[in-house]
C-alpha cells in the first residue's frame, strides 16, 4: 500500500502548480493523470496579459498574480534548464476609434500606468503589422510555453515516481475509520484534490459547481516577417513561436459545441491574422481544448460541503497561466494551515447550489467501509 499525504488528480497546470507547491513545503504527493493532448493546458498559448477584454480592463489582482507566476515559472526553468515564460511586450492594436478613445483615456490614469509603456497610442513601426489607428504597449505580460512545461514536468514527475499516467475513479475511493481515504486498494491518503479542469463536470463531488465548459481553438501558422519579440492582439493574439511560427488564437464556444477542431474556427482566426497583417500565412497546425469557465470568472477553491478530505481546485478560465501560481499558495495555506481562501474564489461562495444527500442528488458518493 501506497501512502501519501495528498492525492491530485489531473496535471494541467492547476495540478501541476499545486503539486509543485505542496512538495516544496515538504508534503509526499501523487498524482494521478491521463494526459490527453486536448487538455486545455496543453493548448493554450500561455498568454499572460495583465490588461484585457474589450473594455480594457485591468485583470484582477493582476499585480499580485504575475509577481508569482514569474516566480514560479523562472523557478521552474532554473531547475528544469529550460526556457519556458517569454516575457514581452503585448501591443494592442486599437480596431476602432471608440476603442482608441478608450483606452487612452484609461491608460493614463493609474493603476493602468503601471501596465501600458507608452500611453499616446502613437506605436513605433512594427514590421509587417497593419497599425493605422495606432495601438498601446503592454508590459509585464508575455506567454509561457505551456505544453512544453508540463511535458518536463511530467517526466520528472514518473522518474521519481510521483505522478503516473492513470485515469482516477472516484467510484473507487473508499472513506477510512482514521479520516483519511484508500483509493483502488492501493494508495492511502489524507487528502484527495481534484484538478481536473473541464472533466469536473462529472466529478460525483463537485458536479454542484457553477462550472461551464467553453472550448477554445488555436492555430500555428507559418507567416514570415511579422516581429519576434512582441505580441501582437487584436480580435486574436498573435504569439511569437521563434522563426516565422506564430500561434493564433483563441476562439471561444459555449456550449452546444463539436468536439474537436472546426472550419469555422480555422476560418475566424485566419480572417483576425488577416486583419493583423498582409503577410501570406500558411496554417501548419490547428488544435481545441476546453477552458473550465465560472459564472463569476473567478476560480474554484476549497474542500467539499460534506467529506473534509475532498477538495477542490480549479476554474480557471481562460487566464489559468497567470492565476494558478499565486492560487496554488492560497490553496496549499488553506489544504496545510487552514487559512481560509480569498472570498472571491472560495467555492462557499456557490454553497447555496449544493444539495445535501437527504435532499436529493447529488449524495457524497464516498463509500464507507
Ligand atoms: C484554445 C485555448 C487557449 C487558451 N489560451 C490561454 C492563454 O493564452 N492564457 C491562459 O492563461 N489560459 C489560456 N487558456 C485557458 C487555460 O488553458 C486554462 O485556464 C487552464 O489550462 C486550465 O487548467 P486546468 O489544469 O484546470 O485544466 P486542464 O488543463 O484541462 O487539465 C486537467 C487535467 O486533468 C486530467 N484529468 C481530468 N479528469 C481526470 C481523471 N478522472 N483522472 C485523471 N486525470 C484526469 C485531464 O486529462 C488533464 O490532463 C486557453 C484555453 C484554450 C482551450
């Protein structure tokens, strides 16, 4: 028998930030994962923009989470001797004269300041770009290379026997007299947390929660001339790959949606880079994954209403890169020190969604021996 202090299903990078977390404070973790190449991890393109949406809005506690998650991605490349967070400046491209009006008038005022390099909206030419209404340049932002962070991670965590490739049933999860819970006969635990992103839905112990699936596509192009260094955003963001490789993206889709990539979106995204730039472009690659979306466009923390052990971490959204750092530390306080998280992504804020096992479904499905 296996035993470990905290079982993580799933290794996105909810999983992977939590897990890193919890072993650097000294706990023995396993984690459980099937990695499907459309996990929305492993599609995203890793951006990290501090100033976003159409209404330019400053992320919440942008500040904050991009302090942390440069910590911890530069912590990751030092032991990892890899390069994967690319910090750049991303340039807004204004595509309307309302919009200019805008976001100048916003990036003037602080706390925007401290975001926006050059708030006169008068860019430097930007080779291969079409900027004829100008655009704003933002900094602290930039993209990590997700996919091939988890890829690394992943094979240190089989190496040294912490993670393995296994899909985890929560039908086999049984409660223990101590408190704590044996899983499929073999791994004992205190703690089970669920990091499973979109598949949440069907989790027998959080299914209550107001979490939504929206899928996103991707597109890698081959488009020479267009610059290296800075990140290009309007309508779609424009990444820099390294070479003339780009990446495209996203879409967003609710549900009712196909699985797997679409036309439409290849169609959506080409037509974006096309009002990007003139550049012929060829389409090297297209890919889908879903984002776990919140009603509240908050994320999901905390353990479940009934079985103590069982907890949750996860609705990400569309911003998981620059959010899971600082929030694997809020979840690790509360999972190890019982500090409660933040209000605004504890999951008693949807309390009054559950429903307790006398009063119709869903019951705690954890069996008792
Ligand atoms: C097209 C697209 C573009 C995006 N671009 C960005 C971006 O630029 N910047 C940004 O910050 N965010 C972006 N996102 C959003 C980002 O991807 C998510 O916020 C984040 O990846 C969610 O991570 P997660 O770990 O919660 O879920 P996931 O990445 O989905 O990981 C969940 C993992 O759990 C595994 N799993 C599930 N159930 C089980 C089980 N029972 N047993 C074992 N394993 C299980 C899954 O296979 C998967 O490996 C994008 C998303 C999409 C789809």
């Amino acid at each position: 028998m296996m035993r470990v202090e905290y079982l993580i299903v799933g290794y996105g990078i909810a999983g992977a930030t939590l897990a890193a977390e919890l072993r650097g404070r000294g706990h023995s973790v396993l984690v459980l994962d099937v990695a499907r190449p459309d996990s929305a991890s492993r599609v995203a393109a890793g951006l990290m923009n501090p100033v976003a949406g159409k209404r330019f809005a400053l992320a919440w506690r942008a500040d904050e989470l991009l302090t942390a998650a440069g910590a911890f991605y530069r912590a990751q490349e030092q032991r990892l001797g890899q390069r994967f967070l690319h910090e750049l400046p991303i340039v807004k491209l204004f595509s309307s004269v309302q919009e200019q009006n805008t976001m100048l008038a916003r990036s003037a005022d602080a706390p925007w300041l401290d975001f926006v390099t050059d708030a006169t909206g008068e860019l430097p030419a930007l080779p291969g770009v079409q900027q004829e209404l100008g655009g704003l340049r933002i900094r602290r932002g930039g993209f990590v290379l997700v996919e091939e962070l988890l890829t690394a991670l992943t094979a240190e965590g089989l190496a040294a026997g912490w993670l393995r490739h296994e899909t985890f049933d929560w039908g086999r999860l049984v409660a223990d007299s101590a408190g704590g819970f044996t899983y499929a006969g073999r791994v004992q635990t205190r703690h089970v947390v669920s990091c499973e992103g979109a598949a949440t839905l069907q989790n027998p112990y959080f299914g209550w929660l107001p979490l939504t699936p929206n899928q996103g596509e991707v597109l890698t192009v081959e488009c020479p001339g267009l610059p290296s260094a800075t990140v290009l955003n309007k309508g779609a963001y424009v990444v820099p790959l390294g070479g003339s490789r780009l990446r495209v993206g996203a879409t967003y889709r609710w549900p009712p949606f196909a699985a797997g990539t679409t036309p439409e979106a290849l169609a959506e995204l080409s037509d974006r880079l096309r009002t990007i730039t003139p550049q012929p472009f060829t389409v090297a690659d297209q890919r889908a994954g879903v984002r776990p979306a919140v009603r509240d466009r908050k994320p999901l923390l905390g353990t479940h209403p009934e079985t103590p052990g069982v907890h949750v971490f996860n609705g990400f959204g569309s911003k998981g890169v620059m959010m899971a750092p600082r929030l694997a530390q809020v979840m690790a306080d509360w999972l190890e020190n019982d500090v409660a998280p933040w209000p605004e992504v504890n999951i008693r804020r949807y309390l009054t969604l559950y429903s307790p096992p006398n009063s119709g479904p869903p019951a705690s499905p954890v069996s008792r021996p």
